[in-house]
C-alpha cells in the first residue's frame, strides 16, 4: 500500500470513530436489506455496541453473528449523515469477559430501565448484545434524499384548529 492510501486509511478510520463516539444514535442496515433502522449504542474498544431484542429493549433484526451491516452516523446537533461505514457482526456471549466489558459501558448509557440495577442480568438472560465492528471500508455519501415512504398506519393527522380557538386563547391571556 501507498503512504496516500494508508494515509487515506487512518482518516477514515478516525472519522468513523470520533463521529460514532460522539453520535448516540446511528442508522444499522443488516445483511438482509431491510431499511435501516436507528439504534442507540456506545463506543467501546474499537466497536459499536449495541443491546436488543428483548423485552422493552430496541429490535436489532437483519444482525446476525458473523453477518455484515451498515452503519450511518449522523451528526449529533444538525442530524445529517456524516459517514457511512461497513461492520461485521459479532455477538458477546453472556458472562464473558468482553460481554461484562460492553455492558459495563451500555447500562451507563441506557435510559429509564424498567428494571434499574438488574437489567443486566436480564440482558443476560433475555437479550442479545452485539458488536459492530469496522472492516475498514467507509461509502461515499449518497447523492440525493433516501428517503423511504412512511409505513401504512391508520393513524391520522389531527384536524385543522377551529377558527374561534385562537380569539378563545387571547381571551383567557387577558383576564390573568
């Protein structure tokens, strides 16, 4: 490899990692071509790691261990996609030492548990933790939206506000 190649490499690397790191929120798209679906992780030890599918836990369908992904970080305060890069699949076994390594990091992370202190025991027992780990190879960013048509739902929108609301609100402002 060329130094410009390597050089390239290491540019790379350190975009994925420091915009991963800093983004709570990243875009996943398993092997098997679903839509890619927002997961909340945290970094640790050169991965994304992530806990699901369990009960009250984030779905994580299209990863499988030993499978690949795709992964798109956005940007934490303007929310556009900073970078896209390919990981590979590897699922931590419960009780092992970097499944006690991940999870130490996760249970930090996790908000409103249902569970407090012991949801670690029961991601142990009920759920899957994996990590995404980098191959190297980063996207280009897309040209264009990729936006995807919203999911048929027979919720509605709300109806318009009545005409008289807004002088009804005024009216209630004056007498305090």
């Amino acid at each position: 490899m060329t130094s410009e190649l390597l050089g390239q490499a290491l540019v790379d690397r350190t975009l994925l990692e420091e915009a991963t790191k800093k983004s709570g929120l990243v875009w996943v798209r398993g092997a098997d071509g679903a839509a890619a679906r927002a997961l909340w992780h945290v970094w640790h030890d050169g991965a994304a790691c992530l806990v699901g599918d369990g009960p009250g836990e984030q779905p994580l369908p299209g990863l499988v261990e030993g499978g690949s992904a795709e992964v798109t970080v956005r940007s934490k305060d303007k929310g556009g996609r900073l970078v896209t890069w390919t990981a590979k699949v590897a699922e931590l076994a419960p009780g092992s030492e970097a499944w006690e390594a991940a999870v130490a990091e996760l249970k930090g992370k996790r908000l409103n548990a249902p569970d407090g202190e012991a949801m670690t025991e029961r991601w142990a027992r009920e759920c899957r933790v994996l990590r995404l780990e980098p191959t190297g190879a980063t996207s280009p960013l897309p040209q264009g939206s990729l936006a995807a048509r919203p999911v048929p739902t027979p919720a509605t929108t709300r109806e318009p506000a009545p005409a008289g609301l807004p002088k009804l609100l005024l009216r209630r402002r004056r007498r305090k």
